[in-house]
C-alpha cells in the first residue's frame, strides 16, 4: 500500500516508499511531548490566562551516535536584555578529523505561540540528522506569549540569525558554511519557506549581533505542513491582534507565497491529507505558484497523514527527507 503521492516538479522523484507503520520514538525523546499549539481563530479562543512559568529545560538523555550540545546561545540581545531562547546542536557521534559536514537547521512548530527546540518531532529529525552525517541545529525564536504582544517579524529575524550564527561558528562547528539546509514542520515550516524564498531585498535580513555580515541564504528548504498563505488561513495572534481584514499588508508580507521566485533554492513541502489544522491546500498553493515561475521544487502528500508527524511516526519518511538533503548538500543522486 502507497502512503505517499509525488506531485511532478522540478525536481527528480524517487521511488514510492513502502507505508511503514511505525510509533519509533527517538532515543532520549520525551514521551506525549510533541503536541502543538496551534493558532485558534479569534472566534474559538478562550479568554487569556497568565501562563505559569516553565520549568527549566530538562537535558536529553544520550542519544546513541550523536554528541550534543543543548541550550546554545546564537541570538544577540534585544533591547539590552539577554535572549531566553536557544539552540541544540546535533552533531555525528564519529567525525574524520579536518572533515566539513554540511548543516541543517531544524524549526519547531506550535503556532508561533508554543512549542519547543527539544520536542519530539525535533528530538527525531536532529537525532536522524546526525546519523546520516549532518551537524543539526534546533532553535527557539520568539513566540507570543501575552495578549497583544507582536511577535513578527522577530521570528523571521531569529531564524534567518541562526543561519548567521552557523556560518560565523563554521569553523568550531567543523561546518561547511556553503552547505546549509532548513527543515521546519507547522509554524516552522512557515519559517523554513520564509528562509529558502526571501532575499535581502525583502528586509528580513538582521543586522544585529556579531555575525550580521554573515549570509542568510540557505541552499535547500523542507516545509512540513506549515501555512504559506495566511490570507487564506485566518487571522493570527502573533500580529497583536490585528485582523486579515484590518491589515491584509501583514499576512501578504508573512507569507512565503509572496516571495515565490525563479531562482529560488530547491523545496521539498510534505503534507498530510488528513490535516485539519492546516489543510493540505496551503502547500498545493505553494506549489503552484513555485511551478508557475518554474521553480525547483516538490510536492510529497502522505495519505491519510495528520496534523504533526515527524519522520518515522507515521510512515516512513527517512529517504525522503534524508535523501533531499543528500542531493542538495552532498551533491549525491536523488533517490
């Protein structure tokens, strides 16, 4: 049975992969950790409660062939004050000395107002990262947390620091800074768009921090079921408040669709068609529009997939998404 329909593009298809059934946790995830906040319409969301502080990040239990580094600092303060979110860095457990590996950033969903560096989709992609001999690096970025609060677009702004950050640390790091890939599911395939389609001329480039003359650009991009369009979404909080219909320049400005380009990097959307938090339509739209301008990219539908899957959870997406990143910053065949 045929988990997977490939929408043509671009890029070379591999074969069907076989529906793998499996509940694979990766080692040193937190179990039952990996559900989302996401963005409720303003006419289902409950009245704002304070939030109780979160307790302090637990490490992760040793992952067998993979060293890690947690609670990385990569963002320059904000206002004078020191950024809470960091990153963990993933990194093979064996490396030959003098060696440059490509990187991979990984970007967490929930909503752009929850979620984590450390959650299980991001345990599980870092962890398959890793093993297949890439440096991962899963971040936090702004999120809104308080009634009223604008969040964007200092999430796009993290996320494209991160990319800076990797190039700035390319030598401590043993990176290879012409090899970096993206990878986000939900909220952060949002971003992870945001990363492969944007240029400076956008605006969206920091310019803070110690690695602001660093490049943002990113040599490929994985969009897992993240909203690409929001006027065809519905009005989001990270915004303060303001509505589609109040400000439609925001969520056209928010929207990878907007800067839909020829010579964009190579992008692989995989979404499930049984999503109802973000229906399978955000990514048919993208693709249409990278199709339009002829732009490399691919359409994966995982058959009866859900809302929030990571690569093994569901069916097994590992080829996929191993063997994009293999073509695209290993310069091997696609699979």
């Amino acid at each position: 049975m045929n988990n997977l329909l490939f929408y043509p593009s671009q890029l070379l298809s591999i074969g069907t992969l076989a529906c793998m059934l499996l509940a694979a946790i990766a080692p040193g995830a937190r179990a039952n950790d990996d559900e989302e906040d996401p963005e409720t319409p303003p006419s289902v969301q409950a009245p704002s409660k304070p939030k109780k502080p979160k307790p302090a990040p637990t490490p992760l239990a040793p992952i067998p062939g993979v060293r890690l580094e947690q609670n990385v600092e990569f963002l320059p303060p904000l206002e004078g004050k020191p950024r809470k979110e960091k990153a963990d860095l993933y990194f093979p457990e064996n490396v030959t000395a003098g060696q440059k590996l490509p990187a991979v950033i990984i970007i967490h969903g929930g909503g752009f107002n929850d979620g984590d560096k450390a959650k299980r989709r991001e345990i599980n992609i870092g962890t398959n990262l890793a093993r297949n001999g890439y440096v991962g690096m899963s971040i936090n970025y702004k999120l809104r947390k308080t009634q009223g609060q604008v969040t964007w677009p200092r999430s796009v702004l993290d996320a494209k620091t991160s990319v800076q950050w990797l190039r700035g640390n390319a030598e401590r790091l043993g990176i290879d800074p012409d090899r970096i890939g993206v990878i986000g599911g939900s909220a952060g395939g949002n971003l992870a768009a945001m990363l492969a389609l944007t240029q400076p001329k956008d605006g969206f480039e920091p310019t803070e921090g110690p690695h602001a003359n660093q490049s943002t650009k990113v040599n490929c991009a994985i969009d897992l079921y993240g909203a690409v369009n929001l006027m065809t979404y519905h009005d989001m909080k990270m915004f303060g408040g303001v509505s589609r219909e109040e400000a439609p320049e925001l969520y056209i400005k928010a929207s990878p669709t907007t800067y839909v380009h020829k010579a964009s990097p190579p992008l692989l959307l995989i979404h499930g068609d049984a999503d109802d938090v973000v229906k399978l339509d955000q990514s048919e739209i993208l693709a249409k529009k990278l199709l339009e301008v002829g732009a490399p990219h691919e359409l994966v539908v995982v058959k009866d997939g859900p809302h929030t899957f990571h690569l093994e959870d569901h069916i097994d997406l590992r080829p996929k998404v191993i063997g994009f990143f293999d073509q695209h910053l290993k310069g091997m065949p696609a699979r």
